[in-house]
C-alpha cells in the first residue's frame, strides 16, 4: 500500500452490507488491493478453468500472460465497505456494491 493511503479502520458499514465485486476483464493481479484491505476480504488466485471459459478471448489471453490470476473476494461477508481496495487498484477493477445488487462474482 502506498504511503499515501492509510488504512482508516473506521469504515461505513456493518461487515456484509457491501461487497467488492472484480471485474475479471480489467484485473492484473497486481495486488495491491490484498495489502490495502484491514479485513483479509481479498486474496489473488488462479482463476478456475470454468471461469476462464466464460471470459472473451482477449481477457483470457491477458489472464494467460498473468499467469492465469487475479484478485478474488474470498471473504466477502467481512467487507466493510471502507473502498481501500478500489481506491488503490491500478487498474480500476474493484467496485464496491450493496450485496442486494451484488453479482457475487468472486466470492468463494
């Protein structure tokens, strides 16, 4: 996490309210997003094969040249919905959401 950028505990929600949802076609799996989350929510996988199927061809040639990861919310009900994660993914593939809304795309 950049020095810029503290990490603020005092978030706006009770935990489960807001999930983040990744965008698989954006995703670089750089990280920088797992260091950012006070609460452990995210965490940088091997995408499943099942997943990747569903994906266009660019966006699984990208997730090949990555080594075939990206960021995964695999604790989705412990968000709070402090918006550290999206706040500091490069390429802007974090959306935090209402669970009401939420696609659960990433979450295990």
């Amino acid at each position: 996490m950049s020095a810029s950028m503290p990490i603020d505990p005092d978030c706006r929600f009770v935990p489960g309210v807001m999930v983040p949802v990744i965008n698989p076609q954006r995703c670089e799996a750089q990280g920088p997003c797992v260091a950012a989350c006070p609460y452990g929510v995210l965490a940088i996988r091997v995408v499943p094969q099942d997943v990747r199927d569903t994906l266009p061809v660019l966006a699984r040639v990208k997730l090949f040249l990555r080594g075939g990861k990206q960021a995964f919310a695999i604790d989705a009900d412990a968000c709070r919905g402090c918006g550290l994660c999206a706040q500091i993914c490069p390429e802007k593939a974090i959306k935090l959401q209402t669970r009401s809304t939420n696609s659960h795309y990433g979450a295990e």
